[in-house]
C-alpha cells in the first residue's frame, strides 16, 4: 500500500474521532445544563416537602375537555408546519405534494422523542428523499424554519420578562438577574437571527461567498464538496429571498405560535389551579419550556419538564405538584400524543428506524 492510498484512511478515522469528541462535548454540555435545572427544582421540591398524593390529585382533577382540545390544537401546528415547509421547498419543487411533507413532518417529531436531537434530521431526510432534492438544500430550509421559530420564540419570551410579577421577582434577587440577562440575550439572539435572515434572503450570493471563504480553511480535497454543498445550502434558502414567500412564511408562523398558545392555554385550562393565569402566564411558560427543550433526551424529555416546573412555581407562584403535573402533561400534548399516528405513518412508508438512528453518520 503506497503512501497515498494511507494518508486519507488516516484522515477519515481523524475526522471520525473529531466528530465523536464534538458529539461528547455537546452530550456533556447538555447533561450539565439539565443537571442545573434539575438541581433547581430538586432544592425546590426538597424545600417544599413535596407530597405526591397532591401530585397525583392534581391529574384526577383533569378536565378532560381542554385536554382534548389542547391535543387537537397541537395537531394543527404539525399542518402549519408542513404548510410552511413547502413554500420553502417551491423555488426546487413547485408542486411538491403537501400530504408527503406533513407525512414527513409527523415522522420527523415521532423521531425527535425517539432519537432525540438527532431525530431533528429525520424531516429534512425525509423530504430530500419524497421530493428527490438534495438533503442540505432541506438542511437549508430547516434552518430557516429554526430561524423563523426562534424569532416568534423570542418575542413570545420578551414579552413574558416585561410582564413578570415584581413582587414575586423581588423576593428572589438571583433569579430577577438572571431574567434580566435572559432579556438581553434574548434580544441579541433576535438580532442575529434577522441579520442572517436578511443575508441568506436579500444577498444570497454574497453570503455564499462569504460562507465559501470561511470554509477555505479546509483541506483542498474537501473544498470541491463544500462549494456543492454551499451551493445547494443556498438553493434552499431561496425562498427567503422572494418577497410574496416571506410573507407566507412570515404568516404561517404566526399562525402556528396562535396554535402552540391555544395548546399552552388549553393546557392550562386542563388544571383547575392554572385556569386563571391568562395569556401572561402562557407567554411566560412557553418562554422557559423554549429554552428548556434545548436538552432533550430520547424517549424521555428533560429539559422542558424542568423549566415549565420552575417557571410556573418560580415566577407565577403555583405549588410545586400542581406545576410539575402540568408540566408533564404540557410534554405529553406537544411531544408524546403525536407518536402513535408517527408510528403507524413510518409503517406504512417502511422507514427503517435503525438506518434513521444512524442518519447523522451517513450524511
């Protein structure tokens, strides 16, 4: 075996090793960001001697209506979401059939609680496969959608800070300024946010250009199948730059966060002792359950049980048992009642989960 034919294995298996550190990293960094959240609510359980019989009670108390219409409303977002997905996918696709990516878009969220994080690459796999366009064009629009959602995320958030009881805030000094860092991250998030938006949309040459000269850096064996992918990066974020496709993206997502509200408020209306914190209390539980589901583990949760515990007992002065039962149920209409049809749905289209689990390290 000559020289030549070593230099890439060794190259390969270096680049293999650099994404698996990168992987632990990201695992430890949220392991250690979920342990803080539940060291939070741990002292606050402890604190308050948590009893489960009220815990439980909390549950028998359901009002089985608002339940149903929570999960029904749920539903609805998938529809805007996959209403929003194909104007994204028009510029490659006009006519991409609008059942085929709500299809996609079930099966990606059953992934997401299955695999966790890596189950976000489901949808775009998915779509790329159904519509046979290249996937990072469909990374491209995922990106999008995250930008759009982190924008209506955002605003949900700040508009909860500004409207934060300050009594119940001044009785806890750390947390009024951590909530005021929030504010300020939180705006400078927007900010970045709206200018890569306006970038890729108004200037998509210059920001591919851009992007091919930050990836300059890289080997010249890896230059050629980086300048295809940015390429095929910015086909997808075409729709960005078309004025009447903004304003159909800008719609749907509002659309679809009045939807994830009337589920956050119908949760709410599920719960005798939450029924009466109106639409504040709502902007202010989606604003830390955003955050919170940044840590997501497969099959489980975690994050965004937590900080819907700490934001409904922490700043809108529940009990903890009630708190942590609308917590869960909050985790089980907008991650869980969806499963069963995004089962049936992977069945029927023969998705192969173990190739799924797999996905990030085939792409």
């Amino acid at each position: 075996m000559t020289k030549n034919q070593v230099e890439p294995l060794t190259t390969d298996v270096e680049e293999k090793t650099g994404h698996r550190r990168a992987r632990v990293l990201r695992v430890a960094a949220g392991a250690v960001l979920l342990l803080a959240l539940v060291a939070v609510v741990g002292f606050r359980l402890r604190s308050s001697n948590f009893q489960w019989g009220k815990f439980a009670a909390a549950f028998h108390g359901l009002n089985w209506f608002w339940f149903g219409l929570s999960i029904f409303l749920n539903f609805g977002t998938y529809f805007g979401r996959a209403l929003r997905w194909e104007v994204m996918i028009r510029p490659m696709r006009p006519n991409a059939r609008l059942r085929g990516v709500l299809s996609a878009t079930i099966i990606g969220f059953t992934a997401v609680l299955i695999l966790g994080r890596p189950g976000e690459l489901v949808r775009p796999y998915l779509i790329a496969a159904k519509e046979r366009i290249p996937f990072s064009s469909q990374m491209a629009a995922w990106l999008l959608e995250r930008i759009f959602d982190l924008l209506m995320v955002l605003a949900i958030f700040s508009f909860a800070l500004t409207r934060i009881p300050t009594e119940t805030v001044s009785l806890h000094p750390t947390l009024a300024h951590v909530l005021s860092a929030a504010g300020v991250l939180s705006g400078v998030l927007a900010v970045i946010s709206f200018a890569v938006l306006l970038a890729f949309g108004r200037f998509p040459e210059l920001a591919g250009s851009r992007l091919s000269a930050a990836l300059g850096i890289l080997p010249d064996r890896l230059r050629e199948r980086t300048d295809r992918l940015v390429a095929t990066f910015l086909l997808g974020m075409q729709s960005a730059s078309r004025r009447g496709y903004v304003a159909l993206l800008a719609g749907y997502t509002v659309a679809e966060w009045i939807l994830v509200v009337g589920t956050t408020w119908a949760v709410f209306r599920s719960f005798p002792v939450a029924a009466g914190l109106g639409l504040n209390g709502v902007c202010i539980f989606l604003g830390f359950v955003a955050f919170g589901s940044i840590v997501q583990i497969p099959g489980i949760g975690g994050g965004m049980q937590v900080a819907g515990t700490m934001a409904l007992t922490e700043i809108l002065g529940l009990a903890v048992e009630p708190a942590a039962a609308i917590a869960v149920i909050f985790w089980f209409v907008t991650f869980v009642s969806i499963v069963p049809l995004g089962l049936g749905l992977a069945v029927h289209e023969g998705v192969n989960w173990r190739r799924l689990r797999h996905l990030r390290e085939e792409i």
